[in-house]
C-alpha cells in the first residue's frame, strides 16, 4: 500500500510542476492558487489516465516498480477504464477501501488490478 500512495505523490509533484509552468500563483492571492490547484489536478488527470490507458503506469508508478492490468487478461487497459479509475481515485475514499487482494473500490469498479513490475 506504500507504494501506491508514494507512486500517487511521486505523480501529484510531477503535475503540480508542470501546472506552475503555466501558472505562477501567489501563494497570498488564495483565488490563484484555487486555480493553480484544479490546473494541477487536471494535469494529474490527464497525466493518470494517458499513463494507464495506453501503458499500464504513470511515472510514479514505474518509479516504485508498479503497474495496472485489466482483470480479464487484455493487454492494455484503455481509455475509457483509465478515466473512470482515475475519476474514482479522486475522491479518495474509493482507493481507501480495499479487498484482501488488495484491491479498491476504483480497482474493482474498473476491472483493474495493480501489480508489483519487478
């Protein structure tokens, strides 16, 4: 579980980065970071859900030695599952809430799984 919340930190830094490469927001002017933030978490959207769909992890995620898979067997996760994954993952509660294979509510919802890649 460790390494899920640290590939997920390692992927919140990365889109906080790029997102101020946009955005330079005053840390004073609360409506500015208010907008650097939901540009960050966008970032991490996009970031988490190309990651996923199309090569099974994020940056983070291959960092720590992690990777998505579908259930079935089917080589890529796709798009579609990756968004909904991540769009559960954002509340956080859903991957809060796991199996005793260590599955969460989003790994469940989406068919998914996360495994060790070394």
């Amino acid at each position: 579980m460790g390494r899920k919340l640290g590939g997920l930190l390692v992927d919140l830094v990365i889109a906080g980065l790029i997102g101020a490469l946009f955005l330079r927001a005053n840390p004073t002017d609360t409506p500015a970071m208010l907008q650097q933030n939901y540009i960050s978490v966008g970032i991490w959207y996009v970031i988490t859900v190309i990651g996923h769909g199309f090569f099974g992890f994020t940056p983070g995620m291959a960092l720590l030695g992690l990777r998505v898979v579908r259930m079935d067997g089917t080589q890529m996760v796709g798009v579609p599952r990756a968004a909904l994954r991540t769009l559960l993952i954002a509340p956080i509660i859903p991957a809060c809430v796991w199996n005793s294979d260590n599955r969460g509510l989003h790994d469940r919802a989406s068919g998914t799984m996360v495994l060790n890649a070394r």
